[in-house]
C-alpha cells in the first residue's frame, strides 16, 4: 500500500458510514430511509471505483484482497435505478405510479403558483400587504398583510409578528389548491415507501455479502490510513524476526514527533545475550520516554504500522508486552505504591518466558533503597533465565553497580551536559547515569543552604563515586560530541557536492532550453517575414510602381520586417508600482498603480485596466513619453451582451453587474441586457437603482414585450471617445 500511494495516490475511498447496522435492520424486516439508501448506493460505487483502481497493478496481495469483493451486480442495478445520481432523491422513472403522482405534483405546483402570483398583485394593490412576498408557515403558503387588512379577506390565520403589526394569513381561495397539492405528496410518499421496501427485501437476501464487503473496504481504508500515516512521519517498516537482537535506529517517540516538540533520535540496539537492560541517569531525563518509545514502536511494527525509525531496523516477534509504569497507589483499596509495585512483579514473574518484553519503570520502587534494590536484582535475575526481554529504569546505586557485576545485563545512561547542568536526552551505551537530584533542585530553585547540607550529608563512598561517574561521563560526551561534528561535517560536503552536481546540471539543461527556444522563435520570425516579403512582392505588382518608389518600398519594408531580427533581445526588467511600462502587443504607455502576485494594474490613458506583469515591458524614465496621436484599448473577446442575475441577492446580483458592466464598458459594447426577473420586485429596484446615476450608464429602460418585458432591463452604455464596438 505504501508503493501504490507512492505511484500512484490513494484508491478512491470517500468517507463512508458504517453499512452493517442498515444491512442488520433489513434483515430483521425494517425498511431503509432514502439516506440508507444512499449510503448503500456509496459503498457500492466505492467497491466499484476500487475494483477499476487496482486494475492491472503488479500489487498480488492487495489484489488477492480486491478479488475477494463481492459483485452484486442486480443489486446494483436496483439500486442505480431507484435512486437519483445527484442525491436528490427516489428517482422519479422508478415507477410508472411514481413518474404520473410527480407530473400531477409538478401541474398542481404549477396551478398553485399562478394563482398566488395573481393574489399577490391584487393585494398589493389595494395595499394590504405588509411587503410584496409569499412565504410559508407550518408548510403553507401565506401573504404578511397587514394587521389593519386582517378583516377584509377570508383567510386562515397562521402566525404573527412580534409586533404583532403582521398578520400570515393563507386565503381560503387556495385552501383546497394547496390540499390537493399536499395530497399528491402523501401518496407520492407512500409510494417511495413500497419502492424501498422492495430494495431493502434485496439487502436482507444478499445481506452476507454487504457485510463482506464493508469489512474488506474497511481493511482496505485502514491499510491506506497506515500507509499514509508512515509517509507523513516518514516512517519505515522493520524486519520483523523470530528472536533475536532488538535493533532500532534514530528512533522516536511517535507521538512527540506528531506533536512537533523537540524529540531526540536514539538507537536502541540490544543483542540477544544481553537480555536485561537496565537505564540509569537524572530525573528528568528521558528514562520513562526510553520505555514508552520501545513498547510503542513494538506494538505498532506488529501491527503493520511504520515508526518513527531508520530503515534497517529490526525487532523480535513479543508475544505480549508487559508494562509497569507510574504510580498505582489505591487509597480506596488500601493499597501502597509499594504493594501495587509488589503485584505487579508477582504478575510479571508468573508471565515471564520467551516472546515475552517487559517494560519496568523504576523497578523496586516505594520502599527502602538497600530493600528495593535487592528485590530488583532478583526479579531482574529471574526474568532473565525464563528467556524474557527487559528494559528496566532505576535511580539505585546498587542496582547500577549490579548491571556490570553480570554477563546478561546491559547498563545504559541518559546523557547529561555537565556545562550546561541540561539532560541532553541520547543514551549511552556501557555506563551507569547519576541520578543528579540535587543538580535538579538547584535548577527549580531549591535555597543553596539547603543544598549545601544536602551535599554534606552525602557519604564520602558516595561522594567519590559521584565524581568519577561525573568525569566519565564528559569524557564520553565529549568523544559523542567530536563525532558528531566529524560526521556532520562529512554530510555537509557531501551534500554541497551533490549541490554543485545538480546546479551544473540544471544550468546545462537551461542552456539547452533557451537555445532551443531562441532557434524556434528565430524560425518562426523567418517564416513570418518570408510570408511578408511575398505579400509584399504581390503588393507591388499589382500597384505597378515606378522602380524609385519601388525601391524606397522596399527599403522600407527591410527596416521594419527586417531589422528586428538581428537586434538582441532587450533584458526583461521587473515590474513595481509607479514603473512606466508599454503593454507588449498593442503599443500603449501607462504608469502601473498597483502590484499584488502577477498582475498589475495601469493607468493607460483615462483607463485603469488589470494585466499580467509578463506582458509589461518597463521603460526607462529618462526623455518624455512618446505623445500618442490617439488612444485605443483592444477589446475584451467574448464580452456578454447581457447578464443573468436571477436567483442571486440583492448583495450578489449588483457585485456580479458590477464586473459585468466594466467588462462591456472597457471592450467598447454600447449596450448591456440586465434579466433579473420580477419576483418580489425587490431585485428589479435595486438593480435599477444602482444603474441610475453611473458613470457608465447613458440611458436605461425597461425591456420591450419581445425582449421580456419589465423581467428585463436594457442598459445603453456611455462610450467613451476612442472606444467603439469590436
């Protein structure tokens, strides 16, 4: 899966509902909604789109897992035909009952409308109406009249405004219309009922293939889901073995990678005859982080997840991981921390065997450090010869003086930075870490006399102990340190040798490019003034001329055609607000206003226009402009010579007449036609009055009865001198 997303992106799976509880209810006699319908309709389009995706791919075992998709062939049909594409609804050629109730439904909507429509322009007219409108309440159609109005018409009372000014009556001349109306829909209803009953009678017979084919649709989702996850972390898929060495390299926690905190790589590298790992070093350090990295990377390469780890990574098969981690004191159980420690070792100790890892956060913990240690050592010690896996966190001396006293141990340190009093979070491998919990006090603030008589409590063994730990471990850091600068500095050149690699290439690619470019455009100018020179030819024969004024002709056509070729190309300068620029093409001058990403906008003559910068040629200021004998903006191909704004608000219709208006103005058009419909009549006013007093606009007029009435507005536009119909 990780290959295909990489060539070719992720199979074509939308977001889907769960099928199974729509299939169980089918099967126990419920009839499914036309939203279940729907979902039904998506799986199996899903099943189709992903069976058409893996077509042909060399992927076998995601093929063997395609092939095992059911085909439900007549269910599909059935329901491709019940159901509308555009996910509007039982189609209405799903039956022939359905397909006559709908054409009923669409006359009677049809009857209804007109005679609203009539009802509303009489009671406009006597001045009943509160605003021109028909709306609905509780499903009916009502006029707002006026509160005064309520007497003088037959009508049902539906609601009231808040001010009690507005009275929503329905008339009772459209009483029976609209109950004839919401009588069609009610068999219209009934029989989308008996057509779905039909399909969910079909999903109970094949309902045992619906739900295979959710659970490899789902399989499918959660390989993609994995696969995706690993690219966006960059993750790597280990060698899983029987047994054997624990190999993880630059390895990290995968949810401080998610998290975007600082999150140090570290290589976890545990051979076999060392089956017992014992961390030690300040609190504070990374020692839990160091546990939950590996458990977590353990479970999730066994569950086919990539982490957060290099490639050639390698991990035993654990049958189960073991954790005991934190504090699990139970006051309601009256229980200890050290006595729910103490279980949970009984616990390890009763499961302990080959294919078995346990992951020990501060082993002997709650107790007396000389008590707790030893039970440590012997728990450590079983564990050891059941043939387990251990990694196992302390801050006891004497269980880190234990970790070199045996064979099958191995002692490792979290890192601390002596000058700068920081842990720096990478393990060491061969040594034991101090705890450093007086360092620790002293950074969160503890009073330096306190830390001084803490210090002087100190035993001299243990004091002495300390120190040479201490200059071990700077000894280490700094050889760590010289390393990394070494191998840092190697990776540098070989990057910027692969840098200078690339740049010759790419240069070496653009040479070739331009002169490839620079060869066609010099071919296509020959051939260009090859055409020309032949019209010109023809030219002169038919006007015949004397041989004079033939040659001065000529002479002429040499230094206009000609000439341009043998001059070199003038540099492209860039484009910034108040430039003089010409716009390449036509010959304008102009001053550019504005800059915002490509296009520019420039004040040519008495226009403001929008260009891309790249057809801007950038002039230089000395010398005065060239004075332009006459002024002309090319016209605007496929400019519209009216506009639609039915359906739009008030707010939309006069944004998209705005464009519209300057597109036409600008392209030299001298009329616009402007359809907005009558309606309400609250569009047809706003657009009138907005087209009233503009700039733009000579002279406006309602349209005549062939070019759609008061439905239409006709707009003749004011040209301007040098424009002109194109």
């Amino acid at each position: 899966m990780s290959r295909l997303l990489a060539e070719a992106g992720r199979p074509p799976l939308p977001e889907l509902g769960k099928l199974s509880p729509v299939v169980k209810g089918a099967t126990k006699g419920r009839v499914l909604s036309v939203e279940e319908a729907y979902l039904l309709r998506r799986y199996l389009e899903a099943a189709e789109k992903v069976v058409s995706f893996f077509k042909g791919r060399d992927l076998p075992r995601l093929k063997s897992l395609i092939a095992q998709i059911p085909r439900l062939g007549f269910l599909r049909a059935e329901v491709f035909s019940l159901l509308a594409e555009d996910g509007s609804g039982v189609r209405s050629d799903a039956s022939y009952r359905l397909s006559e109730i709908r054409s009923s439904i669409k006359h009677q909507e049809e009857r209804l409308r007109r005679r609203l429509e009539t009802l509303l322009k009489r009671y406009a007219q006597k001045g009943w109406l509160q605003e021109e409108l028909i709306t609905q309440r509780r499903g009916r159609y009502v006029f707002p009249f006026k509160a005064e109005a309520k007497s003088r018409i037959e009508a049902i009372l539906h609601d009231t405004s808040a001010s009690g000014a507005t009275v929503y009556l329905e008339p009772l001349e459209i009483v029976s219309l609209t109950n004839e109306l919401e009588g069609l829909r009610l068999e219209e209803e009934r029989e989308i009922y008996r057509l779905l009953q039909g399909l969910s009678r079909e999903v109970a017979r094949e309902a045992e293939a619906l739900i295979r084919l959710e659970e490899i649709l789902t399989r499918i989702d959660v390989l993609q889901a994995k696969a995706a996850f690993g690219e966006k972390i960059k993750g790597t898929l280990p060698e899983i073995r029987p047994s054997g060495e624990i190999r993880l390299l630059e390895a990290v926690h995968p949810l401080l990678l998610l998290s975007g905190r600082r999150a140090v790589p570290n290589d976890f590298v545990f051979p076999p005859e060392k089956p017992v790992v014992i961390i030690s070093g300040p609190n504070l350090g990374g020692k839990t982080v160091a546990l939950k990295t590996l458990g977590l990377l353990v479970l999730m390469a066994q569950s086919a997840i990539p982490i957060p780890a290099l490639s050639g990574s390698v991990l035993p098969f654990f049958e189960d991981v073991f954790v005991d981690m934190g504090d699990e004191q139970d006051l309601e159980e009256d229980e200890s921390t050290f006595s729910a420690h103490v279980k949970n070792l009984i616990t390890a100790l009763e499961e302990a065997g080959p294919g078995k890892l346990f992951l020990l956060d501060e082993i002997g913990r709650g107790t007396d450090p000389a008590e707790g240690a030893a039970l440590a050592m012997a728990v450590l010690e079983a564990l050891a010869t059941s043939g387990a896996r251990v990694l196992a966190t302390t801050h006891y001396e004497a269980l880190k003086a234990f970790s070199f006293s045996r064979d099958d141990i191995l002692p490792l340190s979290v890192s601390f930075d002596e000058e700068t009093g920081e842990p720096t979070y990478r393990l060491t491998y061969g040594v034991a870490g101090l705890s450093r919990g007086l360092v620790l006090a002293e950074r969160l603030g503890l009073p330096a006399e306190i830390l001084a008589k803490a210090r002087s409590h100190l035993g001299r063994d243990e004091a002495r102990f300390q120190e040479v730990m201490a200059a071990l471990q700077k000894a280490l850091q700094e050889i760590e340190r010289d390393r990394k600068s070494l191998e840092q500095e190697r990776e540098a050149l070989a990057r910027e040798r692969e840098a200078l690699k690339q740049e010759a290439e790419r240069l070496k690619r653009e040479a070739a490019r331009r002169e490839t470019e620079r060869e066609k455009a010099y071919e296509r100018k020959l051939q260009e003034l090859d055409r020309e020179f032949r019209e010109f030819l023809q030219e002169l024969k038919e006007k015949r001329l004397s041989e004079k004024k033939a040659s001065l002709r000529f002479g002429d056509f040499l230094k206009e055609k000609a000439a341009p070729l043998l001059e070199e190309p003038e540099a492209q300068r860039e484009v910034f607000p108040g430039a003089r620029v010409r716009l390449k093409g036509m010959g304008q001058e102009g001053r550019v206003l504005r800059l915002k990403g490509g296009v520019a906008e420039v004040q040519l003559g008495p226009f403001r226009v929008e260009v891309s910068s790249k057809d801007l040629q950038v002039l230089p200021e000395e010398g005065r402009p060239k004075k332009m004998s006459s002024f002309r903006v090319e016209a605007e191909k496929d400019v519209p010579t009216s506009v639609n704004l039915i359906g739009l608000t008030v707010d939309e219709a006069i944004s998209e007449l705005e464009k519209v208006l300057d597109r036409a103005f600008l392209s030299g058009k001298s009329r616009l036609t402007v359809i907005h419909g009558l309606g309400t009549g609250r569009l047809m006013r706003a657009i009138r009055e907005y087209l009233s007093g503009h700039r733009q606009v000579a002279h406006m007029r309602a349209g005549e009865a062939y070019e759609g009435g008061e439905a239409v507005t006709v707009v003749e536009l004011a040209v301007g001198e040098g424009q002109g119909e194109s």
